[in-house]
C-alpha cells in the first residue's frame, strides 16, 4: 500500500491532469453505493454506480470507467483507507495507474473528492 506522501509532487499543485481521488458514496440503509472519481485539476468527475460496496465489485467498476480516458489522463488515484478499496491491487492491475491512500481519519488529505461528495450528497 502506498502512502500519499510517496505520490509524486506534481499532484498538490494542481496543474497537470491526470491524478484522481476516489471514493463512494453509501445510501440510505446501506442500500446502494456511488463511487466518485474527481480529478484534481480539472475537477472533472465520473459517477460510478455499484452493485454493492465490496472491494473486487469496486475495483472493477473504477477500473472499466478509467480505462476509457486517455493514458495522459490515467496518472495516480488517491483513495481513503475504507475496506471497499482493499481490492487498489486489482484496480492497478487493470489500468496501470498507481494507487495511493490517504492518512486514516484525514479527509482534507482528498479534500477534492470530499467537497465534491458532499455536492452530491445535496
């Protein structure tokens, strides 16, 4: 697993596109689940709709909507440490990006991704 403070330094600036924050969003009861890709930079987002929150169905779902965007697109992902993204290997493996996870209990740390759910969530 590797720490955010291993990604590359270009990612705080904010200048080149091409690095990602991921994470889900849960329904009422548990129910449902909404994975959220928000790049950085562009603040372009991609909603990915879940059959359920655990890690091998995640994996895939992020995994089939990134492998559509160009490769200059496909850089870095920075996920929270939430069991539904155990599966970041499987993620990898599919698209080549590498996968790096934020701090336990800091969501500033994916400040992007946090606003944009809390968007949503409205």
């Amino acid at each position: 697993m590797l720490s955010i403070e291993e990604r590359p330094k270009e990612v705080e600036d904010r200048i080149i596109p091409g690095h990602w924050e991921g994470d889900l969003i849960i329904g009422k009861n548990n129910c449902s689940a909404l994975g959220t890709l928000v790049e950085r930079a562009t603040r372009a987002t991609i909603l990915v709709l879940v059959k359920n929150k655990e890690a091998e169905i995640v994996a895939k779902a992020f995994a089939q909507e990134v492998k559509k965007l160009p490769r200059q697109m496909k850089l870095t992902m920075t996920y929270d440490q939430g069991r539904e993204m155990a599966q970041h290997k499987l993620f990898t493996k599919i698209t080549g990006v590498k996968v790096y996870f934020a701090h336990p209990r800091s969501p500033w740390e994916r400040g992007t991704n946090e606003n944009t759910n809390g968007l949503i969530r409205q």
